[in-house]
C-alpha cells in the first residue's frame, strides 16, 4: 500500500479483527497517520495483537478505536447521506434474501466475498397481519401474546 499510495494513506480502517489486516493497515500509514480500528477483535486472549510501537511512534501515527457510533451523531450522518456526500449504498455489492444468509456466512469464514451483503428479502409468504386473525391452524397466530 505504501508503494501503491507513494509514501503511505493518511487513514486506514480495519473492521474485521484479524491481526493480519489490523497490522497491514498500520503499516500503511504515512507520517501522522491515524488507523481507526472499528469493532472488537477476534484474536484469542482477549483481542491481544502485537503492535509495531517503533513504527507508531517513528510516523507519529494515531490509533482510534470505534466500537459503534454514538446516537447523537446518527442526524449528522443521516444529513450526509441525504446530500449525497455519504454513499453507502455504494458499499453494496450483493443482495441476498435471509434463506440464503448461510452461505454468506461459508464466505465469509473463506474470505470469498467482497463488498457488503445485504439481506433485503426475508420470507417468501408473509403472514396474516392485519385482520388480527391467525395464518396458523391453532388459532394463536404469529405472536400468541398479541391475541389473549
């Protein structure tokens, strides 16, 4: 990356936990670069991962940890996403209903799948909601507690 960017990226992000690409993207830092580590690790004992510190402190670079984002930012990012300025929907690259949610998760244990896949198709035959009567035999509905 660092060849690629000549001389190293200002931001790298890593958000799958894996030290290989945790260290990668460290390593691919320029002078005052910030990595922003986004979830929690999956590395044994705890998340421990060895960090280059001679490296860290030679570029003077800055690790942020992100484990979600706080509810008062959610408007801002919303309004980012309305203007255009924010794509996320850009970040999609498969559509997937939840049936199939099974061999994206093989995928993902194999690193086959780039991109972000997104459910947006979760049951063939949806059931009888709206006259509150039940779509089942037994007369107890979908949510049984809803009709006692």
């Amino acid at each position: 990356m660092r060849e690629i960017t000549k001389g190293g990226t200002n931001v790298s992000i890593e958000a799958l936990g894996i030290q290989e690409t945790f260290l990668n993207a460290l390593l691919s830092l320029t002078k005052r670069g910030r990595h922003v580590q986004i979830g929690m690790s999956s590395n044994p004992n705890g998340g421990l991962t060895p960090v280059p510190i001679n490296f860290l402190l030679r570029q003077e670079a800055q690790i942020i940890g992100s484990i979600g984002m706080p509810l008062p930012e959610f408007s801002t990012m919303l309004r980012l996403v309305k203007s255009g300025r924010l794509a996320p929907g850009k970040l999609v690259t498969k559509t997937i209903s939840l049936e199939e949610n099974h061999a994206s998760f093989e995928e993902m244990n194999t690193y086959a799948g780039v991109g972000v896949t997104v459910i947006n198709k979760f049951l063939d035959e949806l059931p009888c909601f709206t006259d509150h009567r039940s779509c089942r035999s037994d007369g107890l509905g979908v949510f049984p507690n809803v009709y006692k």
